[in-house]
C-alpha cells in the first residue's frame, strides 16, 4: 500500500446538487472551513453550470473565491461545457474538471452531446485556457466508467477509447468514476490496469458511490492498482440524476479510518471530521446521511491510551 494518499471532498458539489434544498452560502463557506481546519487540501466546491439547472450551486464564484483564501488548498469545480469552463479560468479555480461519460446513452442525458463530441469540447476549452494564459489545470472524470444505468454494460475498449481521445485533446489527468456503483473489486482491477496503460501517471484519481456497499472495496483495489487520490464525500452523501435510488460517495470519514487503520497517511484528524459531520447533520435536517464510523467511533486501538500505573 501506499504510504500516503489524498481524500478530495466533493461534498460541496457533488453531494449538495442532488438535494433540493438550496443550502447557503454561509453553510458552504462553514463546511469548507471545517473541511480545510480537519486537514483536507483538495475540494470541489462547485459547478458553474446555468443557475435555472441547478440552483444549489449558483453561488460557486463567490465559494471558490472564498477557497481560494484559504492557504494551500486546491480548490476545483466541475464545468460541462466551454463556457463554463471560462467561467472557471476567468475565476481562477485551481482545477476544472469536465465529465465525459463512457456510455453515449449517459452523455446525452447528462450533457446532451455524445462522448465525442464532448471530446471536440476539451479541445477548444484547452485551446481557451492557453490563451489566457492560465493556471487553471484540466482533468477529465470520466463518469459511467463501470457501467450505466441507462445503457447498462459500459465496454472497457470505449472508456480506454475516450481517455486516449482526451489526452490527445490537451486534458492534463484522468480521474474514473463508478458514477452509478455497478463496479466490484476486480471490475476496477480489470478497467484501471487497461487505463494506466495509456494514461500512466496522468491517471490518479478514482471516484466511487456506495449504492450496493463495495464503495470502500473498489477504493482498495484502486490503491492497489497505483492510484493514489479518492474522491469522497462527508456523510456520504451525493448521487447522480440518472440513476434514481442510488446512494451517494464514499463516507470521507469511513475512506480516511479505513486508510489509517491500514497505515496509510491522510492528514486528517479524526476528531475535527467527525465534528464536522455532526454540524452537516445539522445544516442539512431531514436529510439522510450515510457512513459508519460516526456510529462506531474510532477503536481503542487507534487512540493512544494513557500508560498504566503499575503498584
């Protein structure tokens, strides 16, 4: 296993569109803060997409603006198109990262274009950043890597297809995602060794949902496979509008203990997550969150205990 690895919240973004609620900027800014204090470096906190869309996440400029105060945090957002993506350039995120799924019948739904021609798309938002001369990096998720509920099997050969076809466009990393948590253990293992070997390095990144309980088992076998960065969300909260039912990411907080437990370091205080946890339970009542460790609590063998007085 490795000896470090990086847990990058998408709570602000990828757990709050699906809710209906639109949460407040304030409770953004709050969550970020507590997110950054319990040591996370990396968060999505946001998608600049038409606000009539997805009103949860109108207020990204004034979030982002707010990361970015926040010293050595990378701070992304999701962008589906060139416009948003110099929305994001314009506002200086760190990283915009474009979905491109794997599956034709998941892209039109999703983004109204085909795979390809999202492709054309990265592109010219490469050719954008270039220009104005920015330090915006770009990273393709590609989503309904491990299959789809709309068209249901997802070949390994297109998503290597797609990730070839990306890099070719200019893209700078390659995250995978089990948007819709069809994959098990050796699925990853098959898919992500076709991808390395293309991508290399440039992939680092993989994104699991924990709809049928084997989010956590798929991060294992990513790490196994050499990746080295996992999306997660606080609470597990999260989904994707074209799979009704489905639960959301992997809890952060059971991804981090399951990561310490194994002695692989994080930089996350359990203490101040867990905190953390109790306050969205707060902010978003009435919604349901998931997760283990916020029940159980850390073992005592994970906690350091006072020494024993000897008579």
């Amino acid at each position: 296993m490795p000896q470090r690895a990086v847990i990058r919240e998408v709570g602000p973004r990828d757990g709050l569109q699906i809710l209906q609620r639109v949460v407040p900027t304030a409770t953004k800014l709050a969550w970020i803060r507590g997110a950054y204090d319990a040591g996370q470096r990396e968060i999505e906190v946001g998608s600049f997409v038409p606000a009539r869309l997805m009103p949860q996440l109108a207020d990204t400029a004034e979030v982002l603006a707010f990361a970015k105060t926040l010293p050595g945090l990378t701070a992304s957002v999701l962008v589906p198109n060139l416009k948003g993506a110099e929305r994001a350039i314009a506002e200086e995120a760190d990283l915009l990262l474009v979905p491109l799924s794997a599956s034709h019948a998941h892209s039109l739904a999703n983004l109204r274009k085909t795979p390809d021609e999202v492709v054309a798309e990265l592109g010219r938002i490469r050719a954008a950043r270039d220009a104005a001369g920015s330090r915006t990096r770009i990273e393709v998720g590609m989503s309904t890597a491990l299959g789809c509920t709309i068209q249901g099997e997802v070949k390994s050969s297109e998503v290597v297809r797609l990730v070839q076809a990306a890099l070719d466009a200019g893209v700078e990393s390659i995250s995978v995602a089990d948007t819709v948590g069809y994959a098990d253990p050796a699925m990853v293992a098959r898919l992500f060794e076709q991808v390395l070997k293309v991508a290399g390095d440039r992939f680092h990144t993989a994104h699991f949902h924990d709809t049928r309980g084997l989010g956590l088992a798929n991060c294992m076998a990513a790490l196994q496979m050499g990746i080295r960065k996992l999306d997660a969300c606080l609470g597990g909260l999260g989904g994707c509008p074209h799979a009704p039912g489905a639960s959301g990411n992997v809890a952060t907080e059971d991804l981090a203990y399951m990561l310490a437990s194994m002695g692989v370091e994080t930089g996350l205080d359990f203490d101040k997550l867990i905190a953390l946890r109790g306050q969205l339970a707060g902010w978003l009542e009435g919604e349901t969150l998931h997760g283990s460790l916020w029940r159980a609590g850390l073992p005592r063998t994970m906690r350091p205990q006072p020494e024993e007085v000897s008579a």
